[in-house]
C-alpha cells in the first residue's frame, strides 16, 4: 500500500489490529495507509485542507475502511470515546503553539480508555542548518502574512508531556528516520509556501524574502540533516 518507511517504523510495535483509527492531520493519507497495513478495521482520516481531502479521496477511492473528515481537530465531529488508536504523524510542525494545547485536548477527549496515541515529528534543527534558514524565511513570510508561523518544531519531551497533563502514559519514544532526507522537490515545495505568503504583502518585501529562499534552496539543493521521532503513549484502562 506504499507506507513511508518512518510511518511503518513507529506503527511496528503497536497492535492496531481491528482498531477503530484516527489519523490526525492526514494529508495524503500515510498514517492511513500505514494502519490499515497494520489491520486497522476503520480510519478517520482528519484534515482541515480541501486539496489533502481530495488526495485522501483519490488514495482510497473504493476502500470503506477510510472515512475522510473534513475539518477542524479543535472541534471533531465525533463522540467521546470513539477511537482505539490515534496517528499524529507529521501533523505537530505544522500547528502554531496556540493550536498544540486544544488539539491534543480534543484526541483525548475522542480517545477511548486505554487507547493508543503515536506522535511522530522533527527534532528542532540547529541555528547553523541551511534547511532551518529555508524555514525561517517561510515562517517570516508566514507571520508577515498571516500573524503567525508557518512551522514549529517541537522536542519530543515537550509533546510528551503536553499529553502528559492530559492523562497519556508514555510508553516509548524511538527514532523513525535519521538523517531525515530533505530533498530538492522538499525545499522546492517550501520555496512555493514563501511565494504564497508573499503575494499578499508589498511587493519589495514580498520579492526580498522570495529571493532569499530560492538563493537558499539553490545552495542547499538537498540535504540529510536531523532526525524524525516517534512518542507512544497510552490511555489509562
Ligand atoms: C504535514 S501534513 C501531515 C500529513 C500526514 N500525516 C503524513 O504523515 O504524511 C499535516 C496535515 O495536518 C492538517 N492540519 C493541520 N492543522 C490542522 C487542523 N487544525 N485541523 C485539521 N487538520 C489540520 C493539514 O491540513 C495537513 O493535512
């Protein structure tokens, strides 16, 4: 079913067999595909973007495992108690910090007692990498835009404990990929993200911060730097 190799990596050691899923951020559907490999019963594939439903869609057009969700992880139209295993895969980076605390609210309140909760994301970079520039250009252009970033990095012991206070048990935490493989169509795609952000501010400012990462996508070209981690951690029975 063509599951990334980070997603089957930190879905090896859980037992989602028969598991009603949610995949929390599910972008074209990795974590989705990598539970229903692992024999995931049922999966809500959860995202808030038109574009990624589509590709949700078209990965699964036929497959009544999948039920695609279109909206809000702060506000999921689901019961209490309604999932066995969640996926955040990739999702957190993608959440400015005043999105982290209620999303993770709202898992727990969708997770059954003793359910599984996989949270896998990126170390964050050091100052001196030129892929952590790249971004910084984008989260400039972001907040510029929009008021706020376009990508956080979170430390696996901070995502730990925000769950943590919400009663999740740590189970493990485990490295998923190392070197992560930041690759030209990667940083091509984060170029794209500045160029977005841009046309909607003055031209100058807009032009400057686009000349600026494709000046640092050019020099960097690719580049294996940092590391993807998985934290597993459960509800009490
Ligand atoms: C980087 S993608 C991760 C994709 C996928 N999990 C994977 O492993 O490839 C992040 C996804 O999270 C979704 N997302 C971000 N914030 C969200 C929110 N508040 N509610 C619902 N989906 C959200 C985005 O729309 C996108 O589909």
């Amino acid at each position: 079913m063509n599951v990334p190799d980070s997603v089957a990596t930190a879905l090896a050691d859980r037992d989602v067999a028969g598991a009603t899923c949610l995949e929390a951020g599910a972008g074209v559907g990795n974590a989705t595909a990598g539970l229903l490999d692992a024999g995931a019963e049922h999966v809500y594939a959860v995202t808030d973007r038109a574009d990624h439903a589509e590709g949700v869609r078209e990965r699964f057009p036929d497959d009544d495992r999948v039920e695609l969700i279109e909206a809000d992880l702060r506000e999921l139209p689901l019961p209490a108690d309604a999932v066995d295993a969640i996926t955040a895969h990739a999702l957190f980076n993608v959440l400015p910090n005043d999105a982290a605390a209620p999303i993770a609210a709202e898992l727990t309140r969708v997770a059954a007692p003793g359910a599984t909760l996989v949270v896998d994301d990126y170390d964050p970079m050091p100052a001196e990498s030129p892929v952590r520039r790249l971004f910084a250009v984008e989260n400039a252009a972001a907040e510029l835009a929009g008021a706020r970033p376009a990508l956080t990095f979170y430390p696996a012991d901070g995502l730990r404990r925000l769950f943590g206070g919400h009663g999740w048990k740590h189970d493990r935490t485990r490295t998923i990929l190392e070197p992560v493989p930041w690759s030209e169509s990667h940083l091509t795609a984060h170029t794209a993200e500045v160029r977005g952000h841009a046309a909607s501010l003055p031209d100058a400012l807009g032009q400057q911060l686009i000349t600026e990462a494709e000046r640092l996508a050019k020099t960097t070209g690719h580049s294996d730097e940092g590391r993807m981690y998985s934290v597993a951690m459960a509800l009490p029975e």
